[in-house]
C-alpha cells in the first residue's frame, strides 16, 4: 500500500505544472490583455484574506481532516497547503480566463432596477445556504453558500446582465478548471490526502468521482468567482480608458 502524499506533494502533482504550463504561455496569450495579471494579483490576495476565517472555522469543526503526516505546518488551525491552495487556484483559473476574447463595449451605466436583480440572486443563494444551516447534514454545503453570497452580490449587483452577455466566456472559464480541480480533488479524497465529513455533508456525490457534491459545489462557486471578477474588472478597466 502506498503512503499518503503530503499536501505540499499533491500541489507538486496536479496543481503547480498546470500553472505553470499557463504561465510560460502567458506572454503569447495575454497579448494586450496584462490587465488580467493585476486582476488575478487583487483576486489572490482577497481570496486569502476571505477564505481563510470560513476555511479555518470549517476544519476546526471537523467538517474535514487530513490524513497521518499529509500535513507538515498549520498556521492558525490551516495546513500550508490549503493557504496554497487559494494562491494557485486564483492564478491557474486568471490565466486560463486570458485565452478569452471579451466585447467591453457595453456601457457601465446600468438601471438600478438591473443591479437589484442581481442582487436579489445573491440573497436567494444566502436564504437556502441559511435553511440548510439548520441541520448537522447541510453544515459543509449551507455555510458554503452564506460565505458565498457577499461576493456573488458584489459581483452581480456590479455586472450580471455584462456576465450573462459574455456567457460563453464565463461558462468555459469557469466549468474547465471546476472539472479539473474536482477530479484532482476526488484523487486526493482516495489517497487519504484529506477526509470529508459524512456527519456535515447531505450524502449526495458527483457520479464517477464519488466526490461529495459540496466539494465539487466550492470548486465551482470559487472558481466562478475569480472568472467573474476577472471579467468585470477587464470590463471595468476597458471602459474608464
């Protein structure tokens, strides 16, 4: 039987040659679009400065645990690895959103009555993340979705109608790393890399993986998150210029 990777073992792995494959080609891919380095770098620092309280709260409760010796360093309750975690998922999915084209030339003037829709979505995330907070099962998916929904109201209440017009964008973006990153995930489950709570999770998996549907549900809201702010930011920076 072969011993439990480390984390830090892990990254070296799966997570930091795609990043850095997408960072040797980034000169030729991002063309006049540098823009989205500074986009990624603001994303990566709110991304650590934003996670760690919820992610540090969840792994204190138990909601998952790592296996003997996977972890080497914690700082405040978090393994190295997941703070590492935040960084390069940030930058491997700001450089793959480089490979798309975007049409900013929509206005930023936008209806309050547009704004509040979005808005009102994002609540909505926020309203079932709360009802399913309500038991031991929907701890893990329910706490996800609250911690979710500021950042989806930041973002929708900026920019939905410009995101739902660059859906091919934000679709592709967004469901290429999610897939990845759930099929490494569901790797690192297998290996004993790290455990997820059946006493905090609803029992529903992705089919094939077996990877329960809150880690996959992250995957995609975090994802979806830098794509998003990627694409607003680059809308935004295009506009004032």
């Amino acid at each position: 039987m072969l011993p439990t990777p480390t984390y830090l073992q892990f990254h070296a792995l799966f997570v930091v040659p795609v990043v850095a494959g997408l960072v040797l080609t980034a000169t030729y891919r991002l063309g006049s679009r540098r823009d989205v380095l500074t986009a990624t770098a603001i994303l990566t620092g709110l991304a650590l400065v934003y996670t760690t309280p919820w992610d540090g709260a969840l792994i204190r409760r138990g909601v998952w645990w790592y296996g003997d010796g996977a972890v080497l360093v914690r700082f405040w309750s978090i393994p190295l690895g997941e703070y590492l975690f935040f960084v390069l998922q940030t930058a491997m999915v700001g450089l793959w959103v480089a490979r798309f084209r975007m049409d900013t030339e929509r206005s930023l003037a936008t209806p309050l009555r547009t704004r509040l829709v979005g808005l009102a979505a994002a609540l909505a995330v926020i309203l079932f993340g709360l009802v399913l907070l309500r038991s031991d099962s929907g701890l893990y998916l329910g706490s996800l979705l609250v911690w979710s929904g500021p950042i989806l109201a930041i973002q929708w209440l900026f920019g939905w109608h410009y995101l739902v017009g660059e859906w091919r964008t934000v679709g592709l973006a967004t469901l290429v790393p999610t897939a990845y990153l759930c099929g490494i995930d569901s790797i690192a489950i297998r290996l004993g890399v790290w455990t997820i709570s059946k006493q905090y999770t609803t029992g529903y998996t992705i089919p094939l993986l077996d990877l329960p549907i809150e880690e996959a549900v992250f995957f995609l809201l975090t994802t979806l998150f830098v794509v998003q702010g990627v694409v607003l930011y680059i809308w935004l920076i295009d506009r004032w210029e």
